[in-house]
C-alpha cells in the first residue's frame, strides 16, 4: 500500500480513469464483442494461489505486499507447492521500497473432517523499522514521531466449513514484539515536539495469542458485485515477560454487495473493534485498532487515529468502464475512544473519493483512490491479493 498527497500522483489516477471511461464510451457495444488488448493480457494473468502467489512457473510466484499497513509498494519471490493430498506449502519473503522486510513459512494440512476443515500453521518474522506515532484519540494534532516494530510469530489456525456460505476458526500462536523508543524527525513538516508516552513504547514483550472466529460469505467466487459478508472474532492477549499487557478483543464487520444493473454495484460496509484490560493491564498501542490509510479513511496518513476502542462505515459505488476496470466513488467516516460508551456520532472524521480497480475474473489486482478530508488529499495504491 502506497499513500501520496501530491497532486501529479492525484490527477494521474483521474486521467486514467477518464481515458479509459471515454475509451470505452467510444467502442459502445463492439467492445462487448471483441476482446481488447487488455483484456487478453489480463486473461493471461493465472488466479493467484491460497498464499497470493502469482506464478511463473509450477513451483516459483511473486507475492505482493503482506508485511504490515504503512509499507509501500512491497513484492518478493515465493516457492510454494501443492500436494496431491490437498496440502499446501509455501516459502516468501517480501521487501518494499520502505525498508520493510518479512520472512514468512507456511504449512496447510491436506483437508480432512470430510474435507471440511484445514489446519495453517506459519512461521513468521517481520520488520518495520519506521512507523508514524500519533497521539491517541480522535482529536489527536497532525504531528507525529516515529518509532520501529520488529516481530516474530509462530501459530497455528484451524478453519472449518460447517455450511457452504458459512466458516468458523479458532487458533493459537506465540508472538514477540521488540517495540523501539521512539524518535523525531525535526525537519518533517508534521513533527511533534516530542515522543508520546504511548502504553508499549521501548518494551520487548512477549505473547500467547488465543483466538476464535465465524463468517457467512454468500458471494459467488471470483470478482462480485452482489453478496453478504458477515464476520466476527474475538481473542486474548497474555503478556508472559510481565503481565502488563494481558488484555482481550472483540471486532465485527459487515458488508453488503448490490448489483445495479449490468455494469454497477453499491457496497455499504461497517467495522467495529473493541478492547479491554482488567485492573493493572493496559493494552499496548501498536496492537489498538486505527483508522487511516488502506481502506479506512483513506484521506488521512496510515495510524492517524488511534485508540482501544473504534467504529467505521463506508458507502461505495462501483461501474464497470471496461470489462476488467471499475471507476469507484466513495464515502466513509469513523471514529475511536478509549472506551465503547464515548464512541459518539458528534466526533466522526470523514472523507469522500473515487479510483479505479483492475481486476481479473478471478481476483482484484490493483486498485488506485483519490481521497479528500479535513487535513487535504491523499492517494492509496493497494496490491492484492497479499495472501495469508
């Protein structure tokens, strides 16, 4: 994921999407008829694998992004097999033009329980040497200071197919954090005049991480426009080196697909995440939810708004302008707190945009928005799919 304010970035995205958009009024119906050059080299593109690899040969496929919000544009190479039993493995390791790193193992047992269920157990180790630091809470300045995460992760996750539109996982996994102290850039144009105090600032702890989830997806495969998505998940923290950080979370998330007539789609979406620590527990800040970047509140900086507790709603519309492009509008607001009683209507942030999205029939390959907000503009580029 790549985010940039400046205006040559914005107006390119628009420029394409006009081109293509007149292009296509042009060829009117002789277009539905004759495949276009693009057409044909999209259909060369294989369907990614269950890791996100795409394939140049049987075994060796290029990944993109999948380190952690905030990296850049980031690819790496990929060797991944599938076994004739239904077993999946796959070794990756992806760099972005940020200096983020990851190294990830990958193991998916063969199906079993009458082919319903499937054991993933990974390896992983990340690095994301500089992070924006904000303040927390919605009303937080524009500042920021910078602080690096590393990361390493052994776990495993069970997913069972109970119905055909309805999936329930449960998993467990060791995670390790080395959590710097924090710096700041004084010829950044935001800069704060010091580090926050953030909960889990220079700490090094260490984690086991339990958590159970359910989701209803009655969207036909491949690229949609119609469809339901329901989720849910919950999981607890426990802090081994001091117990400081033992905490518990809950989040949700709803969307709704509509076709409108033979080229247009709306999706309204929702997103809720909750936290709590008991007495003499805290949660730390590089694991609360945030909005901004990606695709929450895209206006606004990846991390801008922190907290333990936070809601978002998005509203988009979609019209094919080709066979295999989208033009895009959008609308979406958020908010966090430190608590679930003062999320509150009356402190949403918002912003509205547009973009366009390249897709296959099987999967979205990129997708480019321009976003405005109260703080100016901002430009997201998403690779996908980044796999697990």
């Amino acid at each position: 994921m790549v985010r940039n304010s400046r205006g040559l970035t914005a107006a390119a995205v628009f420029v394409v999407a006009g081109t293509l958009s007149s292009a296509y009024a042009q060829e009117g119906r002789a277009q539905e008829t004759q495949e276009t050059l693009l057409q044909k080299s999209l259909k060369r593109v294989p369907p990614p694998d269950r890791g996100g690899g795409f394939h140049f040969t049987k075994h060796l496929a290029v990944v993109f992004g999948g380190i952690k919000p905030g990296q850049g544009i980031a690819l790496g190479p990929a060797v991944s097999t599938t076994f004739t039993d239904g077993g999946y493995a796959q070794l990756k390791g992806v760099y972005s033009i940020r200096n983020f790193r990851l190294v990830q193992g990958r193991y998916d047992t063969r199906p079993f329980w009458r082919a319903r269920s499937i054991l993933t157990t990974r390896v992983r180790w990340q690095d994301a040497p500089d992070l924006p630091l904000y303040q927390m809470g919605i009303d937080s300045a524009r500042g920021r200071a910078q602080y690096g995460e590393r990361k390493t992760e052994l776990s495993a996750a069970l997913d069972t197919r109970v119905m055909r539109m309805v999936h329930v996982s449960a998993g467990f996994g060791l995670e390790s954090y080395a959590i710097s102290t924090g710096s700041v850039d004084v010829g950044e144009d935001h800069a704060l005049a010091g580090v926050p105090l953030e909960p889990g600032l220079s700490s090094r702890p260490w984690f086991t991480h339990t958590m159970a989830g359910a989701l209803l997806d009655t969207r036909p495969s491949g690229y949609t426009r119609s469809g339901t998505i329901l989720d849910a998940a919950a999981g607890d923290y426990r802090d081994w080196r001091n117990g400081t950080y033992a905490f518990q979370h809950l989040e949700g998330g709803a969307s709704q697909f509509v076709a409108v007539g033979s080229r247009g789609s709306v999706r309204v979406s929702g997103r809720a995440w909750f936290s709590h620590a008991g007495e003499g527990h805290t949660v730390p800040f590089y694991l609360m939810p945030t909005l901004g970047g990606g695709e929450a509140l895209e206006a606004f900086n990846t991390y801008r708004f922190r907290d333990r507790d936070a809601v978002w709603v998005r509203g988009e519309y979609r019209h094919a302008v080709h066979p295999m492009i989208d033009a895009v509008g959008f609308y979406e607001t958020g908010t966090v707190a430190p608590k679930a009683r003062l999320l509150s209507a009356a402190d949403t942030i918002h912003d509205t945009g547009g973009g366009i999205i390249v897709h296959t029939r099987d999967a979205t390959l990129l997708r480019l928005d321009l976003a405005h907000g109260r703080e100016g503009f901002g430009v997201t580029i998403l690779f996908s799919p980044a796999g697990r």
